[in-house]
C-alpha cells in the first residue's frame, strides 16, 4: 500500500521525489500563517531524539527542502496533516 495525499493548491505546494533512501520534498507556502506552521512541524522533528529522520533547510519566500527517511515519511505526512497543510490522507 502506498500513502497518498492532496492539498490545498492556494496553501501549499509540493514537491516530492526519491532520493534513496530518502524522499525529498520541495515546499513553498505564500502565507506567513502555513510558514510557522511548517515551522511548528520541523520543531517537533528537530526535538526529538532522532537527528536524521527529518532534515530542514529554509530559504527566502517561504520555500523549504526537507529530506526525510523512508521510515519517518509516514509521521512526516500526518504531521502536515496534523497542522492543515493537507486537505486528505489515504492508504491506496
């Protein structure tokens, strides 16, 4: 089964692609409100105890590359989930 999601085009956008092992993704938000909103996520990665399941890297214009290990990419996408920056999450 692989998971599958859809946003909001208005509120985010993403990029997703393998980088094995990992799976990178290239986002932008234009609003301030879903930027600390990403922020919020990529603290509750940064303070936990694992230091490589979760990589970011912010740029100007609220543009992030975040790479993220094959086993976190599940907590990942229902941490977006989890703060309204995507609209469905389903196994298909």
């Amino acid at each position: 089964m692989k998971l599958m999601y859809s946003y909001d085009h208005s509120v985010i956008e993403i990029g997703e692609s393998a980088n094995d092992p990992d799976v990178e993704f290239d986002i932008r938000v234009p609003e301030q409100e879903a930027w600390d909103k990403l922020k919020l996520i990529r603290d509750r990665f940064e303070d936990d105890d694992v230091y490589t399941d979760v990589l970011f890297y912010a740029y100007e214009n609220h543009k992030a590359r975040i790479i993220v290990r094959q086993d976190y990419y599940e907590d990942f996408i229902l941490a977006l989930m989890k703060h309204g920056l995507l609209t469905k999450v389903e196994w298909v």
